[in-house]
C-alpha cells in the first residue's frame, strides 16, 4: 500500500521533501516510490505505513513496555540523521509512524536540512 502526499497550495516545501527521500533511502524513511507533478501540483508517494503513535500504543496491553520500544526507535531514528549530517527541524509525535511489527518510521522531510 503507497500513500501520496500532495503539494498544498501557497509555499511548501514539498520539493526539498521530494528529494530528500528520493536521495537518502535510510531504513527508517517509508520507502520512496515516486514523485511527479499533475495539473501544477507536485507529489510524493511513499509506502504507507499503518499506525500512528497513538493508535499504536492504544493497540499495546502493556502500554508502559510499548511506549518504552517507541521511544527508543525514535531516538535512534533521529541519532541516524544526524549521523549522515542532516536534522529534520519538525520533530513531534505525529511525525512518526509504526508499522504491524512495531517498528517506527520519521516521516514528513519538508523542513529537512
Ligand atoms: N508514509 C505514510 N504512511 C501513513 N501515513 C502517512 C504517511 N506519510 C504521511 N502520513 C499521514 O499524513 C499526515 C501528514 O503527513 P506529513 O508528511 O506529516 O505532512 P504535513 O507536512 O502536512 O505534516 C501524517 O501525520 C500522517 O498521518
Ligand atoms: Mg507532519
């Protein structure tokens, strides 16, 4: 399953973001598929990972362990982007996402530098 994010109208910094996944395909980034323009409108397609944080830890029966496996990832995502001398500038909850084996991705590199 892919997902595509779509060029709001007005400034966006949808190309940086375009780019950023095309050219770094780290492991914890959703798999860059494609980006194009249709109609004036530039988008992104990325594989679609499932769960939100939220809707994640609410699936979880020991929510403490959980959120202690979430918090780990997620700070291990951005060490690796540091690591390759970049930082994202938009770091917040709803910027990750967690697939069915519970492993967690950063999404959103619209503000990455
Ligand atoms: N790869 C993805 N898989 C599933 N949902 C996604 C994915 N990318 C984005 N989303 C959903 O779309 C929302 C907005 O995407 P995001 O890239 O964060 O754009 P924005 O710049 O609008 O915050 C996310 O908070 C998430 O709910
Ligand atoms: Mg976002």
């Amino acid at each position: 399953m892919v997902v595509a994010k779509l060029d709001p109208k007005g400034k966006s910094n949808i190309l940086n973001e375009c780019l950023f996944m095309r050219n770094n395909r780290l492991k914890f980034m959703p798999a860059y598929i494609m980006h194009d323009t249709a109609d004036g409108r530039r988008y992104l397609v990325t594989r679609y990972i499932p769960y939100s944080v939220e809707d994640w830890l609410k699936r979880q029966d020991n929510w403490l362990q959980a959120l202690s496996a979430l918090a780990r990832q997620m700070l291990e995502c951005i060490r690796q982007l540091h690591g390759i001398d970049h930082i994202h500038r938009d770091v917040k909850p709803d910027n990750f996402r967690v697939d069915d084996q519970g492993k967690v991705f950063l999404i959103d590199y619209g503000l990455v530098k």
